[in-house]
C-alpha cells in the first residue's frame, strides 16, 4: 500500500489542481464491484464493458537483499570449537569452552543442548529469549505464571539459554498485569522482635486511643495498659490528653513514672 501511495502521489502531483473526495460505501458500489472482476472470470460478462488486463503491476517492485551480520554471542565460542575446533588464546577461557562442549552438539548448523532426561534444546540468544519470555508469560496462550513455570514452559517447548532463571524473574518484574493483581502478602518484612516477660507484672505496655463520640462527662480518649505475662488490662477514660492527665493515670494504675517514652509508646520493668 505504500508504493501504491507513492504512484498516487506522482500522478497526483502532474496536474495542475487535484482534490482528494471521501466515498460513502453506499456510493462505492460500481467501484467495488470492478475491484472484484480480477478473482473472476470475464466469460459472464457483456460485450459493451471493456476490460483492460494489466501484464505488469504499476509500481515497480523494488527488490532488496537484507543482509545481517551474526553478532558475537554467547553461542559463539561453543560453535567456532563445534564446527572448526579453535579455541580462544587464553587457557582459563578455552579451557572453559572445551568443558562447555561435551554439553552442546550442532546439527544442521544449529546449536543444541544436550538434555538428561528431554530432547535436544535449541540454543537461542538474548533477543530470542526474551521474546521468548514474553510470549510465554503474556501471549496469546500465556497465563502469568512464575518464574520456574515459565523456564519449565520454556524447556518443554524446547528451547535453552544460560541463566534461564535470572532472565525470566528479572522479566517477570516488569509485568504490569502481575504487579496490579499480585496477591498482597502477609508476612511482615522484617523480622519480629518478641518481647518476652519472666514474671507478672515485669513489663507493661500503655496505649492511646481515640477520640470516640463524647460520653457523660466529655470524655472522649482511653488510656489502655496491658501487661505482657498475664494480658492484664487497665483502661480509663479521659477528657484531654495531656502530661497531667497521663501522669495521673500511671499513678493510678500503680506504674513507675520512667515507663513513659518519647515515641508514643511506653515499655517498663515493675518488679514484684
């Protein structure tokens, strides 16, 4: 269609004035109907219509060799010592390359990997593989699955790469889908520190809450106290929250005055 737009526009372009008009479909009728007289036969039709049968098309078809260079990959060391037994100068790395073949066999120029218990793997490189990801994670047939089904997917479909794993996890992470409807998880991200007690009484913990619809005489917040042996609550109702008034609650719960902290939360050792 884009040589075929570029015709027009050369024929366009040799008249003095030309004006492009957009046809209704209920108005293309004639027009469709000759479109269609090249998929049919011309023995039904009358003698009065003229066809002129083109022998060549009007653009001129531009044939074009697209040559690509193999670009060195992580295939290629394996296949030069597969095909033609060079090594690379360094002996860490052919030393290296030469252990990595007993794993690989070519066929039919392709690079494959031996399997234990499967079929030969096609080796293919990074660009392959992560289209490769893609498709099988969220392609037609794709079902977002994790990291280990999608290289199992992949390896059962027959193809292989080094570091299958890291690829697809580092893939994976970039699924929008996955990261809207990842399931939200409950485990706390860093480790619980427990806060253990030997005897009643040893530690308490003082909590704030509120405020809460206004009762008989206006209070409105609850000063909470627990201890953490025995789960013992105290709890009084106050009106404000002040130091005045928690003051006066510690004592009257019979608290130390050192158990109030500067975070909001009050820890304390009260002995037996």
């Amino acid at each position: 269609m884009a040589s075929y737009l570029i015709q027009a526009k050369a024929l366009m372009a040799a008249f003095i004035t030309c004006k492009v008009k957009h046809i209704k479909r209920s108005e293309n009728k004639q027009a469709d109907a000759l479109s269609k007289l090249a998929s049919v036969g011309f023995e039904h039709l009358a003698k009065d219509v003229r066809i002129e049968v083109l022998a060549t098309p009007s653009t001129m078809n531009k044939e074009v060799c697209v040559c690509s260079a193999a670009e060195p990959n992580w295939m290629t060391p394996i296949t030069t010592y597969l095909s033609t037994g060079t090594l690379p100068d360094k002996k860490e790395e052919a030393r290296k390359i030469r252990h990595k073949a007993l794993n690989y066999t070519i066929q039919d120029g392709i690079l494959y990997m031996r399997s234990y218990l499967g079929p030969l793997l096609r080796c293919v490189d990074l660009q392959d593989a992560n289209y490769l990801l893609r498709e099988i994670h969220e392609g037609i047939c794709g079902v977002h699955a994790g990291p280990r089904m999608v290289v199992a997917m992949i390896m059962n479909t027959g193809y292989y790469w080094p570091g299958m794993h890291v690829d697809a996890e580092k893939e994976l992470r970039r699924c929008s889908a996955c990261q809207r409807h990842a399931t939200n998880t409950l485990c706390p991200k860093n480790a619980m520190i427990l806060v253990t007690a030997s005897w009643p009484l040893e530690k308490w913990a003082i909590d704030i809450t509120g405020p809460f619809p206004e009762a008989p005489g206006r209070v409105k917040f609850m000063i909470v106290a627990i201890d953490y042996f025995t789960k013992w609550v105290e709890a009084t109702p106050v009106a404000t929250i002040n130091a005045t008034s928690v003051k006066k609650i510690i004592c009257r719960f019979g608290l130390p005055m050192n158990l109030v902290s500067d975070n909001g939360t009050q820890f304390a050792d009260q002995h037996v």
